[in-house]
C-alpha cells in the first residue's frame, strides 16, 4: 500500500491537486480519544496557502470534513475518513506545461513510471497530498498530549541564512515559532530570513533550507532494534515529505567528526532515573527511545518551481525552454514545520502501539 | 515483523551475537536465479572481523550455510534460508559490563524496553545482525547484476579527512575500492584515514566518518510517489544500521543553500532519451528513479565501544565508571561498506518488483 | 490495517450506517484502465437495498462519487477513493435498543472490545460496510474482464431449498442468475426459494442459505504455497462477510467422505494442455491455480434481526425482552450475490500482481 | 511475505522436504516468556512421523534446534529461530514420478508458478512444512496457557465415521485426545476409525475426514470488526493447510437451514457476565470473541498419495500411468490435530496482541 504509512496506526492519504477532493482514513486509533473538526482545521490552518505574505498567495480554504470514525465527539476505534474539497484550481495556469517536463519536478519520472502524463499540476507529487498527512497527523497529536508528549518544529536555516545554536537551547514554545511568518523562534533570525525570501522571490527564483523538530516527554522503550529503529522510520517519514534531500538525527553528519571519547553520552543518576549527561544520541539509543529529548533535522531543497525561464526537454524529446507560471511557494519550511510535526507524530504514536502490544500485552 | 524488511523481496533477520549462530530468511525470491554458497561467502567475508589491521581482530569464519530454496543451483521461489554459526564467543570479556549500562550503547534502551538485561554483548543490537543483511543483500545484487545494475559504496570521509570530491567524480570499481583496507578508492586519502584510525586505536579511542553509495544502470520509474519514495526507503534502510546518524541523497544538506535556479537539473535530449544535464537531484525525482546515477551518503559516529574510562550507571542506579574490554573496531566504515550496499540492493529489487507488479501486469 | 484488504490490490473502506457517509480507497491499482462512474454504481445497484419485493424496503439510493485516482477516463495509478453519502437514516427506529444488546449482533462485543456503545445501528458491522467492497470489487472485476476472466456467484440455497446439482452444470451468464429477485438460476428453485423467504418474512423469521461463486478463465499459477494459499485468502475474504459461517472449495465437506482413489483429478491432455478430468479440487491444487474453474460455496447464517420477541440482556447486566423494529433483509443471500463476486475478484487481482511480481520480473 | 503469517506476532516458515533442514522465525514474541526446548519437541513429538501403527512409518526424528532468542530460559523479544535438520530423505522413491506430474498433488501448479520442478517430493508443499508451524504454534500455546486459555482439536470424523455429537459435549482433555493412535476422544468411534484406515491402507488407498477445535477461557475483544474477523482469520490459517477443503464456525452450513429465531443466540446473565445461552455463534460475534466457547471445524480431503495406479499426464503432455510410491500417511487427520490446535494459537495471540495495542495502550 504504496498510500499507506504506519503498521498500527496507520494513514492512507488520497487525491491530487487538481481532483474533487483530498483526503485521508486513518486506521487503528484507539477509541475513547476526543476529537473535534476544529483541532484538525488548526493544524491544517497553519499550512494552508495564504497564511502570510511568504507563501503562495492561492486562495485554498482547505475545510475539514469529518466523514466517520467519531460518535459522540470521541474516537470509536473505526477508520476516521477526512476529506478537503479542492477549490481553487486554476488548469488555465498550466497550459504552457502541457507537454514540457519541469525541471527537478515528478511529472518526468511519473510518465515512465505509469505511462500517464497528468499535465495539470502535480497530481499526487502536489504538495496538498500532505493535507492528509497533517489532518492524519493532528489526531495523532492529540494522542501524544493526552500522555504529554510535545513535538515542536521550527525552521532553523533559510538559505545561508541558520539560527544561532545558542539561540535553541530551549524546547520553543508554539508562541514562539508561530510569532512569525518564517517559524524560526529566534527573532533577528526570523527576520532576515523573511528578508531573504522576499528577496528571492523578486528574482523569481526560490530557496531551500533545515527545519529542526523536536520531541519531549517521550518514554523510554518506544522503537525497535533492527528494520524498524525509531530513527529509521523519522527517516523514511521526512524522505517521504516533497523536497527533503537529507535527515540527521543527534549529532548528525557533524557526529562523523568526533571522536568515541567526545560523541558518547555519559549516563547518569538524576531524579532516581538514568539520564544522559549530552544528548549527541538525539533521544535514541540502539533504534531505541532513551527518554531524553528526541531531536533532528531535515534538509529541504529550494522550491523547483522558479518563474525564470528553465531549459528542459518537452514529451516528443525536443529540447525547449520553460517558462513556469502559477503560484507558488518561493521557501516551502514555513508551511512545511506542521508537516513535520505531523509525520513525527504518527511514527511516534505508531511505535507506541508496537511497543505496547509486544512489551505489555502479557505478564509471565 | 520488527526484523523484517522489504514489501515483496523480504528478509528476516534473526540472532544474537552470543547465540548459537545467526541468519536470514529471504522471502519472495524470484525463481530460477543461478546462486551458490560462494557467492554469498564473498559478500560475508567483505564484512568480516580480522580481514586487516584497521579492523577488530575477532577471528570469526563467518561461513555461510545455505539451508533452503535452492534446487541444482537455482532459486526455487521458496524462502532462502541461511546461517552462519557463532564460533568466536568470548562471554569472559563482558563480566565487567554485567551490571553497567555501556554509554551510547544499546543495552540501557533495551532494557527499558524489553524488561531484559543480556549483558553478554550486543544481543541484537550487534554488528553480527547484519551477518543476515550482507547475505540477503548478496542475493539482490546478484539480480541487480542480472539486469545490468551495478551498486557501489565507498569511504568518503573519516573523522576529519575527507575524499576530494573531485577525485570521487568517476563511478569507482569494486577493486578501487577494495584496494585498501579503509575502501576509500582515493589512495592518498585513504593512506590518511588508516593513519588516523590506527593513532585513535592507540588512544583507546573511535572515530567515525561518511559512506557514499551510488548506483548506475537503474532504470527510470522504481519508486512511489507519496510514503515509500525511494530515497524514504533508502533512509530508512540506512538509517536501520547500527552507528548511523544521517542520510542525504544528491545535493543533501547542501543543497539547503542553493537557489532554485542553481539547484534544479535542467531535461536535455541525450541519444534518444530523456536525461538531466546535473544531478543535484541524486538520481531519484518525485520519489522515483529517474535513470540518473543514484548518490547518497550516509553518516556514521564514532563506535561507542572506547577503552577510556567512561561515567556511567549501573543497574542499581548508581553512578560509576565503566572500563571496556574486548575487541572492537575503532572505525566501523570500512565494514560498513558492503552492508551499505546490501540495504540498498535490498531495496532497489523491492520497489522494481513492486514497479513491475502494478505497472506492467496487465494491459489495457 | 483492520479496515484493508489485500497485499498489493488494496481496498480500505471506512463509514458506519449512521454516519455523514461511507467509502473506499483503493491502493495499487494498476494505471491506465477504462474506468466511468457508471460502472461502479451498476455493481452498487446489485446489492443496494428496495431492489426487489424480498429485500429490505429501505430507500438508501447509494449514489457513488468518485473523488480521485481517474484522469481523462483512466486510472492512472494513485489511490482511487469512491463515496457514498448515507441518506435514510432513521435513528429513531432504533431507540428501544439503546440500552439492549441483541441476539447474535455485534454490538455486545463492539462495547467489551472498544468500550463505545454505538446503539444507533450497527456501524462497523453494518451492511453498509460492504458498499466499500462492492465498489473497490468492480474495479477489480473490470480489470479480470480485460484478462478475459469472469467471476459468477449465484444461490444454490435458501433455507433448505436447494437448487438440484444437475441444473448448475453449466456456467451461468449474469442475465441468468439475475433474472429472479432470489438470484438463482434455476427458476423452479428460485420461485421456491422467493416463497419461503416471504414466508419467513411474514412471521417476522429469517432464512440463511449458501451461495456458489465459479470464475472462469483463470490462469494456471495464482496464490502461493504456504500461508497465503488461494482457497486461504478466498476463505478469509468470504469469513470476512457479516453473517458468514463456513468455507468450501471444490468437494469441500463432502470430499471428506470420499477415498483417494476417488477424489483425485486424474491429469489428461486436452488441446496441447494439461487438464484435469475431474474437479473435485476446485480449480487450486497446493494453494495455486491449476487453469480449471474455480468453484467454492460460502455459508449464510439467517440474518440476526428478526421481528419476534427475543431474550436479552442489557447493558446494566438485567435479563430483558427485546422487540426489534428496523426494516432489514429476511434473507441476505440476494444482496449477498455481488459482495461474494466482489471479495472473489480482489483476492484474484492481489493474486494476480503478487504473481507477476515475483514470476515475472525477471529472466534469468 | 507469502511464507509468513500473523500480524504482530508472525511466524515465517522455510525449508524443503528434500533439504537439510526445515525451520521457522518467529518474530513479535513477547520477552519474559518461560520456554524450553522440551516443550516445543512435545508439539513435534504429536506430529511426527512413525508415532503410531495409522501413520507414515517414516523415521524422522525431528529434533529441535533453538537457535535465537532465548535467554536463561526466557524469551528476549529477539526473534526465536527454530530448526529442525531433515534426515530420512530417500530420493530414489521417487524415481518414477521425476516426469510425470501426481493428481492431486502441488507439482504440477508449480511447475506453471515458478517454471522450476523439484521432482524429489513435496518441496514447499511437503507436510514437512508444518513442523516450522507446530514450533511456532508451541510457543503461541504456553503464552495462551499462561493466559489461562486452552486450545483442542481433535477428529470427529473418518471417512464416513462420525463421532455422536452427543460424546463431544464437553471440552476433551488432552489425554483423552491422544488415548488412541486417531485422536478422536469417543473410544468406541476412534476404534471404528483406526479400523478403517487399516482396511484403506490396506487396498492402497486413503481417507479424509473433519477435524474439530474448541477454545476455552477466552476473554471477549479479541478480532475485528472488518476484514480481519476472527473466523476470517481462522479460515485463512484452516485453509493453509495441506489437504484442507473446507472451515465452519459454530452453527456452520447447518446453520444455513435454520430460521433466525431458531439460530440466534439469547443473551443471559451469568455470574455477573453477559454470556449466550447458546453457541451457535461459536464465540464470535461480529468477528470478535464474545467470551463463549470458540468451536470450529475443518474438513480434510484424503491423501491424495495413494498406491494404486492413476491415470495422469507427464512433463512432456502425454497421457501416462503413475504408480506412486513412498511412505504416506493413508489418513492425514491424527498428526493434523496438533497443526490445528498449533495454527489456532497463533491467529489469538497474534490476536490479542492487535487488539491490546489499539485498545489497550491509551486512556482518555
């Protein structure tokens, strides 16, 4: 089920951008749980096109529906089936691509895939697929509040643009990183990066960046040892988003430069439990949750849509040149930080699940 | 199935470093492929301990018994059952441990988890799990080869010394990288790195570094559009390694700082087919090959097994220092290397089977 | 995933009979296929409800729309998701039962298995489930038609009104088996068999019976060896169908009675092929097709509401009476029909692709 | 995975007939479990060949390896690896059959699966498959037990000898199961059945017969509304058997011939429990277990080895005569009972670990 996600709590996103409808059936949520349309709608609100004067200027209300899986304004452990209507689709806008391959775009690589060529936007590569992903996403929040879990993304580099360390040493507040349009917590970071993505999008041209997620509460326990490492499957989940080329967790790349005697978390006794002095192993020992702070990053490539004028090939193999319209996101981190929180979210209440139907099932 | 991994071309996992022995159970074979023990031995040996002085001189054989789905030479289409029997188990060389939680080490989560202390060693959590990968990814590369595709992993960096990437621009052969013991395929830089992985050893000590994997003759249209991209399941496999730390496909971290209009790969007409003039994009579009190279690398930390005194904890919850002992490698890359391509042919003959299931079954 | 079906040809349905509406996702369709809306509501329109005199007199139109997966006509490979908005809803109908379990129901293990009382019908367990079936089933029978395969399930009994051997010979065209309300194409025994339903109905009883599904033109080679045998999978498909008691393929419970040398299909050629005399197998020899029909009959229990006073108890332990109202089917087997062919069809399609995956791939 | 089974508790078995050796990994078992390799040899012990005078006299002794998993007695949570080393194989019995395919049998439909012919006896579809089954099952009943839950199967049925259902009324102990060489616990019936196996296998020919299994001490919750109904699943694991034809639960296909007031089953109060007053049901409701007694039966073709001559085809499709020969089971049913009781247990564990996860793990 290539539309699938999760083995227990599972989500299966459909639609394209250019259909009726998008939308998502979540499979396995514990029953019991409260739930309303409008803690869906927040979570959708804050990737919703239009939001601010950064992202895509298109007009997508993106309204909820909650089509099953609620009686009484609780969870009865049935599918939960979400739809958002498509509304504001403009095919004229994509006229010109009709028969020309985008540049570092899926319609190239889904042509030789399907033998189907959907000229009128990204199908299912649009980014409204992640509709699903974050309504998905936002049931599975609200299962991590209720045992207090708290997952926090924000955006920490835009371009060259990165936020100072030191100005991360606390878990930011949601205040903090939706104080601006950007979602960095760190002010004067914020604002430069604004700077440069309105600079860029002048130009027509966009810009990539990092985006820092993390999670605290976490228990101890939650993961597996081998395929299915906690940090496997943060991995596959934040490849699995549009435009991400990278994943780090802990240390990261820059753990490949030290030394055992400097990367090793001590443990150590405090508060009558064992914790780690650092945190280089991000939260995550043997594939496996520590019970410290989870903590990792996912590099985003600039937005392929540029509105410059781009050589490419078009479907009968001549070489042309491409000049994209449409409206479009010069930066996707903004909008994409929800996204984050969502996928993060569903691994961890996944993994969870696991965890429990193995570990605490049986007493011998 | 936590140890399993792959939708279609399966492995299961199965051992522990001081059981009686460890193996694979390969699923979904296709059948009628030509493969003999020796074959498989070939890959193991790539991984063995002992096999030169930057390594951990454990002197397992590591001899591959094939036990199921072979008839006169050819896969049947039954499960493909493998082992190899533990011989150089050394339990002696842990008695300092039985109590201690091992810093970055696995067995503090595990217990946590599974309510279990092995104090044996790694348990899963070792290195001889991936005995069962580099066997089943022994079978994949044989198909892969079949179909004229050849997968290539090499030592790109070690702690601080980096491979120039202009000597890495040609797809390295297998004897390049096989020339020296650290499997850099740049001499002078590999020189360098068993310089420095010799120095830590001296020091008690562990470093850590980056593997680059690529991958040429890969056909266009393996991959899914939304949750199992290809590079989602190549971090995910990657990540599911023990001592890694991060993934990045084509333009990676980096590519965070380009602009759109320096990132994108621009569609040129070359002999007949469709191809990318750069390859930022690391050989996969949308989620799916697009016929370019496939590149990716993959971060590893330093081992955390050091014979420097280390703080920690005991059982007990109290706070103590821990002495290792036994034999371990101060760098783990160069063994790494071939397990690095065992996921990814792993994977890569998943999604084509999966590619050919959907998209060339029926015609309409 | 409880709530999908298949490994490759995926079907997940999702919505309860009282809620806004229900629906299925359809995941791994092959791309390409000719596919309109009119074909899914004519399959609908067998098993909807106020089809005929001996169905439930419910005026649910069931209307279905279909929300993504088709461009131009086709499929094109993404998940396709169908809906059907729920119309006549009485909730009222069912207050007397708000607080009583009943007989052979689920809603008693519903409650001890979520701990939700959902006393407006069945959700879940409703009937209404089954229009997901239906609709991700007609898919999978277009794509059999274009293999040149054809699946027929009719009723062979009612009661204890069976159609006489003799007369089902020959497999039957659809005009036959729909040409009566009872679907059975024998019309001496369907006449019969409509009687005793609106005999059974005026006492306010039900009636069971079973149902026969053949298909034809089926290739040699689908299912596999072990777990996932054909007659496995088709098993669970038919145990999957609410009010299902009993499986069996060919000589089934009979062919228990019979010695070896009775029941083996003899091997003979016939037209350069090798057949088999006899199909006391029924079509899957060692979980595989082996090119002959297939031929298996599924139980019915007599539908569970009845409008007789029955004994029960509530939810506050209290033995008590329970008079159901309600408008339901005194027999289900007519509306059962479609739902059989359905489930068939995509046990044979996910068949079909796992086959191909692994057989047909690769040359070696 | 086609040769694994179960969800969230899985077993994978491999291994040929003809090979070294046969085995199975379970993965998902909960750690802490008390396990011994006696106890699995127990299971084997009931399955294996030359037990009795009724049976194959084939003299394997089946020995059991635990080869991971296992630690001081207890399981890990590791995967349990099994192996069981083939020893009385003798090719040269089957000389005959090298081209000529066996009625029946599974040779043939694999040869057209996989175009591979393994003439030298079952391969895959050996009964020798099962004791990778019976392993695993040995373990899924000790979790069981621990759980207070019982499992029996035992044959009611020989060829046309039916055990008195009124001889069946209580639950049978495991000894009076295996008092006699056929395991059906009715003395007098079970002496009528060893009589007639004797006299079949005595013209060279076999018999079928239905085998029944009941459950004891199940909690109700465990099963799913939807697909993945505990009788589906049950069926599935039934119909996965060798020579099985046909699965009923509770009232079965008799139950097609009653009336709903005659079937349904009327809810009491009984020591503060709700429980049915009877069990036509056969403790499923709506696919989950309602806390009665799970009763079930499965219907066994004869062995389709016989040792009279049959008319049959060979590889090169002429019309030829088989005279098999060999040492086979003349009545497969007594060493099947154990496989039964073995793959029952691994559907209700796998089971109530689903259903553990989803309703157990969170509180709201």
């Amino acid at each position: 089920m290539p539309n699938s996600f999760g083995k227990l709590f599972t989500i299966t996103t459909w639609g394209e951008s250019h259909g009726p409808a998008v939308g998502v059936v979540i499979d396995g949520c514990p029953p019991g749980l409260p739930l309303a349309a409008g803690e869906i709608q927040a979570e959708l609100d804050r990737r919703r096109p239009g939001q601010s004067d950064i992202v895509t200027p298109r007009k997508e209300e993106d309204r909820v529906e909650i089509l099953a899986g609620l009686f009484e304004g609780r969870t009865t452990g049935a599918p939960i089936s979400m739809m958002v209507r498509n509304t504001d689709q403009r095919p004229r806008a994509y006229d010109d691509m009709r028969e020309k391959f985008r540049p570092s775009h899926a319609d190239f690589t889904y042509q030789e895939k399907f033998g189907v060529r959907d000229h009128r936007g990204g199908g299912r590569s649009s980014a409204r697929e992640t509709i699903g992903r974050v309504a998905g996403g936002a049931v599975a929040k609200k299962i991590l509040a209720a045992a207090a879990v708290e997952t926090r993304a924000f955006v920490t580099q835009v371009h060259d643009i990165v936020a100072p360390a030191s100005a991360l040493g606390n878990f930011p507040t949601l205040a903090e990183v939706d104080a601006t349009a950007v979602r960095c917590p760190h002010p004067a970071t914020a604002a430069a990066m604004i700077e440069r993505i309105k600079a860029v999008r002048s130009e027509g041209d966009s810009v990539g960046g990092v985006i820092e997620c993390r999670v605290r509460g976490l228990p101890a326990g939650l993961g597996e040892p081998v395929f299915d490492r906690l940090e496997a499957d943060l991995a596959k989940a934040m490849l699995s988003l549009p435009a991400t080329k990278g994943f780090e967790i802990g240390s990261g790349f820059s753990g490949a430069r030290l030394k055992g005697s400097e990367h090793n978390d001590a443990f150590v006794s405090r508060d009558g439990r064992v914790r780690t002095a650092t945190n280089r192993s991000g939260g995550v020992q043997g594939g496996i949750s520590n019970g410290e702070e989870l903590v990792f990053r996912v590099a985003f490539k600039p937005t392929a849509t540029i509105l410059q004028p781009q050589k490419t090939v078009d479907i009968h193999g001549t070489e042309t040149e491409l000049v994209a319209r449409g409206r479009h996101d010069p930066c996707v981190l903004p909008r994409a930080v929800p996204i984050v929180e969502a996928m993060t979210a569903l691994v961890l209440v996944d993994h969870w699940l696991r965890h429990s139907a193995q570990n605490r099932t049986f007493k011998f």
